[in-house]
C-alpha cells in the first residue's frame, strides 16, 4: 500500500462528520435499491439481470462489430463519430473545433469518462470555460475536487460546505437552505445555458442499431445541453455499445433501480443525430468521441475484459463496507469503490496502487447487487495475484518472502518454536490480564510496525500449552 | 488515425478479423403485459402524483381546454405546434404564444413564459413516463425551460411500459432525433440527499388525461 492511500484512510477514519456522511448517503441508496428490486416489485429482476449480463458479454466479445455498426449509424443520420485514444485526443478534438466554430462557452453535463480525461482542466488551460451543470459536479468544479461517488458526486459536502464555496465563488449572500442554493446554482447556470455554443455530455448507452446515444438524468440539465447549444458533442467508452434499442428496456429498468432506488430516472434522452429537416429545435452538430484510454487493454482476458460490462450504477459502491468507511477520495483515480478497484489497476497498471485490489474484505455484497453481473470479487482475487507477481518481478516483496520463509523454519522445527514463544514471552509487555496495545520499540519497524499499529493482542500467559503439557 | 489504431487493438485483443462475422446476439426480451385502460390511467395517475406531479382526468377535448385554461390563469404559456393541441383548442387560449417555427424565437419566449404546454406521443403507465418525440410539432425546449409543463394525453397513447414503447418503435432513430422519456418533476439530492424539485427543468408537471 502506497502511503498516500494509507494516509487517505487515515485521515477519512479520523473525520467523524465524514463517516457519519458517507454511511447515511450510502446507506440510504442501498436501502432505496433493496426496495425497487424487491421480487414483489420487479418479479423479473434476476432474469433482467442474466439478459443484460448477456448482452454485454455478446457486445463486448465482438465490440469491434458494434463499433463499426454504431459509427456507421450515427453517420446515417448526420452525426460524426471521433475515435480518440486518451485525454490528448479528446481535448485536441474538442479545442479544434471549439477554436473552428469560434466557441469561448461549454456547459457540460456529468460524466465520468470526462473527469477520466480531466477534460475540464485541459480546456480552461486553453483560455475555454467550460461549466459542470449537474449541480453536485457544479459544486466540486467550483471546489476543484473530484467527484467522492460515482452517482452522487458531492455527497461528502455538506449545506454549510456548500453556502461557504458560493458565497466565496460566486459572491453571493450566504444562504444554507439547500433550496435556495439551488436556485442560485439554476440561476447562474440557466445563464450559462442560453449562452453556451458548445455541449458536453457523457453518455449510458451508445445503441448500434439506431446510432443513438442514451442518457439519464434527474436534473434536466443534459437535456438542456444536449438541446441548447448548435453542437452537442458526447464522450463516452468503447465499452458502452449496446446492440439494439429494444435492449434499452433491459438496461434502463435496471440502471435507475440500481443507482439510485428510482424505478426510471426523470429524465433518458434518446439522441440520434443533430436536429433534422423540421424538428423546431436541436442542435445543428452531433458528434461522438469514442474513448479507449486503457480499456482495450482490458479486453484479452476473457475473465477481466467481465470489468467493461459496468453500466456505472453505483450500486457496489454502496453495498461496499470498505467504501462506506473509507469514502470516495482515497482510492487513487477518479473511479471508486470495488468497481475502481477492480479497473484502475488495469487501466492504469497494477503498480499505480498496489494495495487497491485488497481494500476488499471479499464479502461479496458487490457481485450480488452488480445489475450485469460482474464477479467482482473474482476479479480483485486475480489482481491480487497479478499485484504479487509484478511484486516479484520488481524484487519489492523480498522482506515479505523472507519473513515467510522464516516463518517456515520455526514452524517446522519444534524446539526452535519453543525458544522463540519463550524469548517474546520475555520481552513482551507482561499480562496485566489486559489486551497488549503496544510492542518494544526493536518489533516496531517497517512493515511489522504498519501491521501491529491497527492490531492488539491478547497478553501471553506465564506458561505454554507444550510446558503445561509436559507438566501434566 | 486512432479510429484504425482502436479497431485494430480490440479486435486484436479479441482475437477477431476485420469484417469477421458476429453470432446473433442474445434474442430481444421484450414482456407487454396485458392492462385495461381504466387501469392504466389508474396506474399512469398514481405514479404521476407518487412523484409530486399532479394530473387530471377529463371527458372530453373542450374539459381539456378549458381545465388548461384554468391553469394558466393570468399567467403567460407557450404551446407546441402538436396538432392534438390545436384540436382542443388550447393553442388558441388568449394568452398561449404558439406557431413558433424559429429556434432562437422558440428558445427566447420559451425562457420567459410561465407554462410550456405540449402533448406527448405516448405515455408508460407503469412508470408515470411522458414519451416525447421531437418533430415539427413538438419541439425539446417547451418541455423544458419553462417552470411548470403540462401535457395533455388522450387516453389511447397510455401504453402499458418501456417494453411495449420498443415493441411499436423498435428504432426510434427512424423518425427522430431525439426521443425525451419524462418522468416527474425536475429533482437533484445533491445536497445532503435532500430532495428539491426543479432544478433545472420544470419543477412542476401536470399529466391532463383526456378521455
Ligand atoms: S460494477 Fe456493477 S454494481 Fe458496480 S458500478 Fe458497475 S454496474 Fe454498478
């Protein structure tokens, strides 16, 4: 474990507000996701669950196919498919044309794959602004953090966090009902709205048969920048093609159900190409940035490529236990939860954070509530195993080898054994009959101190089973 | 070009050839479920109001008109350019602005007025879902920029849910650019997961059913 992420762990646990926070959010959406996925509710609910695993898998073992089928498509109806594959690539594409069509404004709805990119950052380095409108991702824009959640982004701030950023941004009298917080958030950004040349979205779904992208929303704000300004432009992962329309009414009763307890979301826009001969309004350009960033490297193993299947829902993410206390901010990149355990080391390389796949206690609770069916907890078990051999490859867990290897020898020569439980016998803090909180400063080093320092032990007593058992 | 360089990578990956045929996929699973109509406009009312909507049940196109009538009261409206609208004689209120053919034209009165008034090409009961398909005679900003919206629905385009939607419009592409599913009142919980209505879109809906 790198000592950023110790650190982040630490400093979450020692946050108090921040605990009680992150439980209750996500203790509530886990409880809205029982309710509506209820048998008594959805009765079909497994089987939903085996058709979209199936699905997915279908796609993603041809996914060159539904590429090429849902470029062809969009074509048809007058939009533009743009491959890019990393952060370069998209912000090139998108400041090219933002520079060709003369555009200073963008408003962007949330969008995962877009903090992935750091889409934001690279744009305003380029003199363009562009505004986050979902209001939890307005609020982290204007923090200059990253989302905690994958659904609900700024579920660790709270009204007071949120009264003092736009007092002090927007300068505006301080206001802590979160009523009229939002309506100064709806104010300033219907502005930015009716201004904007440029929007950004992200996107669900990308339908191969109809050349459409789907997205849901609660807020209205990706209808509006999909509908407002002359460009809609949507960035999303290769991995999100769906073969048809008609499998949307797979996806989208378990999607909503999933993230956030709802049965639909308020709002799933179906879009198809800009606005055509007649339509009253619309864009007048339509384009798809295609994003590979990583993921094509998950897709030789047959077991791990099962990772691409995730529609985003947030749902292990809220079952997790080890989400719930260690919160969104101390996984290393933009995804978290068991979900980001299982894709930023492979996007990113099992090295970028080797303790990650084992922030897991493998309970389970994230494959069952998964609504495609990832074996999540399978995944993290082969990237710990992938973790270990890059270990071994780099020489780096040879304290850890030898520590096993001494291990062996003590445990297999008995006298040797009995020696040792004599000798830390003696230099163990004696039995007062309570629990053993501290060791001597000569334990206390490296890897074994990092270990003790979460842990007690009970005392040891003045004899040993073997003397007792001598002594019989 | 990283279109080539992708392609070329996944089907790599994958172990596939260019071109290379693909399996079916697994077949479409698509359940319409068999629902009277008084129970579906039971149903579509319910889950409206469950989400804070409002709706109204009204016998006949001029109970339409003038229940919207009503809900105007003085305040300013624009209305679509759906023809259903036209029929009830709700695009001729005094006080409805309507015929607005223009984009700029349609999004700056859309801005100011009250109410935005449409129909909907269908309605999911199941959900309390308002299907809006844009075309000539609906446009995407009436249902949307305004603080309230209210659509009127004759009975017959209740369907049952999503599964029957895809089974009359296996691709909605076909007709349109974008199709808007609208279920309830705009909402956020992004503030300590309190729940508040029309953040962006219209914090007030009103289903009129008509029939
Ligand atoms: S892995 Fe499954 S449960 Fe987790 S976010 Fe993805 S789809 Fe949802």
């Amino acid at each position: 474990m790198s000592v950023e992420f110790d650190r982040k762990i630490h400093d979450t646990l020692a946050d108090a507000n921040l605990q009680l926070a992150v439980y209750t959010a996500t203790g509530r959406l886990k409880d809205k996701r029982i309710q509506v996925t209820a048998a008594g509710v959805l009765p079909d609910y497994q089987e939903l669950r085996t058709q979209a695993n199936a699905i997915k898998k279908h796609v993603i073992d041809n996914l060159d196919h539904y590429l090429e089928e849902f470029e062809r498509n969009v074509e048809s109806h007058g939009g533009k498919v743009v491959y890019c594959k990393d952060a370069t690539d998209v912000s090139d594409f998108v400041l090219d044309l933002a520079k060709r069509r003369g555009s200073r404004l963008i408003v962007k709805s949330k969008s995962m794959t877009t903090e992935e990119v750091d889409l934001n950052e690279r744009l305003a380095h380029h003199g363009l602004e562009s505004v986050e409108t979902d209001l939890g991702e307005y609020i982290l824009q204007l923090a200059h953090e990253r989302p905690y959640h994958i659904v609900a982004p700024a579920l660790h701030k709270t009204r007071y966090d949120v009264a003092d950023l736009f007092t002090k941004e927007l300068g505006v009298a301080r206001e802590t009902v979160p009523e009229k917080l939002t309506l100064i958030a709806r104010g300033v950004l219907r502005e930015k709205f009716l201004k904007a040349d440029i929007g950004i979205s992200g996107a669900n779904f990308l339908i191969a048969d109809s050349g459409a992208v789907a997205i849901i929303e609660n807020e209205g704000n990706v209808r509006l920048t999909t509908s407002a300004p002359k460009i809609h432009i949507a960035v999303a992962g290769i991995e999100k093609v769906i073969p048809r329309a008609q499998d949307l009414a797979v996806f989208l009763k378990l999607l909503a159900r999933s993230a956030t307890g709802q049965l639909v979301s308020v709002y799933t826009s179906f879009l198809a190409g800009p606005r055509r001969a007649g339509e009253v309004d619309g864009p007048e350009e339509f384009y798809v940035v295609l994003l590979d960033n990583g993921r094509t490297k998950l897709l030789p193993d047959r077991s791990k490529r099962e990772s691409l299947y995730c529609i985003r829902c947030g749902a292990c993410l809220n079952a997790c236990p080890v989400y719930r206390k260690i919160g969104g901010h101390s996984f290393p990149w933009v995804y978290s939860g068991p979900i980001g355990a299982i894709i930023t080391p492979q996007f990113m390389g099992v090295s970028h954070e080797p303790g990650l796949p084992f922030a897991s206690s493998l309970c389970g609770a994230c494959g069952e509530v998964c609504p495609v069916k990832i074996d999540i907890p399978k995944i993290l078990l082969e990237l710990r195993g992938d973790v270990r051999k890059s270990e071994a490859r780099e020489g780096l867990n040879r304290i850890e080898k030898l520590a096993f290897r001494i291990f062996a020898w003590v445990m297999t020569h008995p006298r040797i054994y009995e020696m040792a439980g004599r000798m830390a016998a003696s230099i163990a803090p004696t039995g007062d009959g309570k629990w053993i909180r501290s060791v001597p400063a000569p334990m206390s080093v490296g890897p074994l101190k990092a270990w003790l320092s979460e842990r007690d032990m009970p005392p040891l007593p003045p004899k040993s089973f073997r003397e007792m058992w001598r002594n019989r | 070009m990283s279109r080539d360089n992708i392609l070329h990578k996944v089907r790599t990956a994958l172990g596939r050839s260019a071109g290379q045929a693909v399996a079916d996929p697994p077949p479409v699973r698509l359940r319409v479920p068999e629902i009277a109509m008084e129970d579906r406009i039971a149903l579509m009312r319910s889950r409206v109001e469950a989400l804070a909507g409002k709706t109204a049940r009204v016998p006949t196109m001029e109970a339409a008109r003038e229940f919207v009538a009503g809900a105007i009261a003085g305040k300013t409206a624009v209305a679509s350019n759906a023809p259903y609208l036209v029929e009830c004689g709700i695009s001729s209120l005094p006080g409805v602005r309507t015929g607005i053919r223009e984009v700029g034209e349609l999004t700056a009165v859309c801005a100011q007025v009250d109410i935005g008034i449409t129909s909907a090409d269908y309605a999911l009961c199941d959900t309390g879902t308002l299907v809006m398909i844009a075309s000539p005679a609906e446009g995407r900003l009436v249902s949307l920029l305004p603080p309230a919206h209210i659509a009127v629905v004759p009975r017959e385009r209740i369907l049952t849910g999503l599964d029957e939607l895809f089974t009359i419009l296996p691709d909605p592409a076909a007709q349109t650019s974008s199709m808007v599913l609208i279920t309830g009142p705009s909402q956020t919980a992004d503030i300590e997961q309190i729940l508040i209505r029309g953040v962006h879109g219209p914090g007030q809906v009103t289903v009129v059913i008509v029939g």
